[in-house]
C-alpha cells in the first residue's frame, strides 16, 4: 500500500488521516473543497476546489493524476450535516446532504475507475455513521435528523452495490462508522462531545488500523472500527456491549 487518496482532507478525520500515512511514509493525495492550506507538509499533494457534491470532482481529480499511478486506498471523508427536526426541515440542508453523502461519491468513483486510477487491487472507504443503519434505530436513541439518516442510510445502499459491481474488477469498497469525534474549536481546542467522542487522531489510528486487514473479504460490508461504545441503541439492538466485538461488523 503505496498511494492514499484522501477526499476531504482539510480537517478531522481527513485531516489526521492525510498526516498520520505521510508520517508513516505514504504517498498522499488529499483534497480540499477550496484553496489548499498554505503551509503544506511534506508527502501529502494537495488537489485543490474538489467538491464531491459536484459531478466534476472525479474528473477534476483524474486531470490531475499520473496515468501510471494506481491509487492503493481511497477513502471518502467529505462530509455534510445539518441538524433537524420534523417541525423544522429545510429542503435545502437535506439536498445537499443526499449530494454530498451519498450521490457525489457515486460519480467520483465512476470516473476514477474509467481514468484507470481505481483498478485491480484498490480498496475504496466511504467513512458513514451508524446513523445509517435502518436496523439500530430504536426508540432508545430518538428521532429526527431525516436528511443525516437517510443520506448515511443511502450511502450504506450505495457501498453495497458499488461493492457488487466492482467486485469482478478486484476492487474492494466497504463503509466504516468511526465513531463520533470531538470537534476543534475556533482557538484550536476540542470540545468534550458526546460520551465516548474521540479526537480525530484517535478515530484515524483506529480506522489506519482496520484499512490495513481490508481486503475483498470484506468487500461490501458496514463495519464499526472501534466497536459499539459510542452507538447508543448498540445494547438495545444487539445485546450486552461487553459481548460485541471490536471491530464490530453493523447491521444494515
């Protein structure tokens, strides 16, 4: 495993992704939806106003690209979430949840496998949420949120038949949930979060550790890298938590 693409690298996840491979000696290609950072660090090749909500990002990137470099892994980190309730929807956070979750990864894979880039041998990580699982919704852990569900919820659909598709071509594509991370504020410091919320590093050690045993046996599944601690409705789903593992494969 040479070549890391990393789509939505400017921040979190992707972030400590991007450095925790180059740290490790990998290539990295990561993207940034606008201007890439301005003081770059040494293996990651920034690729510039890729928006995955758009159907050009997959070409934007493949016109950037080597024709006779593979990419090893890609992992989508782009992300978009808007809070709702059922008293207040908003068509517009929805649409745009749907585009950027589960739609534009769709058209960006297609054009990287037609640009020769994903072939034989990648392996292709779309970072979800348990948020998409249809079977861990209980009562225990509420209601509301319509679009971030349906669009992780659409996005677990959309890996699996990615998974199928490209399964002759030797392409493995799984959906991971991470695990709910800590967010950075403004003066660089990380709020507590949710109970058993993780830094950014912590999650990208966890899934680094996962990618490295991915292969086409798992192609097609939807896997907790660290477990079930953080999903609430875990225990009212799938039993006491100290029986689950860890990793732990989620339901759909």
């Amino acid at each position: 495993m040479r070549n890391i693409l990393i789509v939505g690298a400017t921040r979190g996840l992707g972030h400590s992704l991007a450095h925790q491979y180059a740290k490790a000696g990998k290539t990295v290609y990561a993207t940034a939806r606008y201007s890439v950072p301005q003081s770059p660090v040494a293996g990651i090749h920034w690729i510039g106003n890729i928006d995955i909500a758009k159907e050009s990002a997959g070409r934007l990137i493949s016109a950037h690209w080597q024709e006779e470099t593979k990419i090893d892994v890609l992992i989508l980190c782009a992300n978009y979430f808007a809070e709702e309730t059922l008293d207040e929807l908003n068509w517009y956070k929805q649409t745009k949840m749907y585009e950027t979750v589960a739609i534009g990864p769709v058209f960006l894979i297609k054009h990287l496998v037609d640009a020769g880039i994903l072939k034989k041998g990648s392996r292709v990580v779309l970072v979800g949420s348990e948020n998409g699982s249809v079977a861990l919704r209980h009562e225990t852990g509420g209601a509301g949120n319509y679009g971030g569900h349906g669009s992780k919820a659409a996005l677990n659909m959309v890996g699996r038949l990615l998974s199928i598709d490209l399964k002759e071509r030797g392409i493995a594509v799984a959906i991971v949930h991470t695990g709910y991370l800590r967010k950075e504020n403004r003066e660089g410091y990380f709020e507590t979060g949710d109970k058993n919320a993780v830094k950014p590093d912590e999650a990208a050690t966890s899934l680094r550790r996962w990618i490295d045993t991915f292969d086409m046996c798992q192609t097609g599944q939807f896997w907790a890298v660290r477990g079930a601690a953080d999903i609430k409705t875990a225990e009212a789903v799938l039993g006491p938590l100290e029986k689950l593992a860890t990793p732990l494969q989620l339901p759909w």
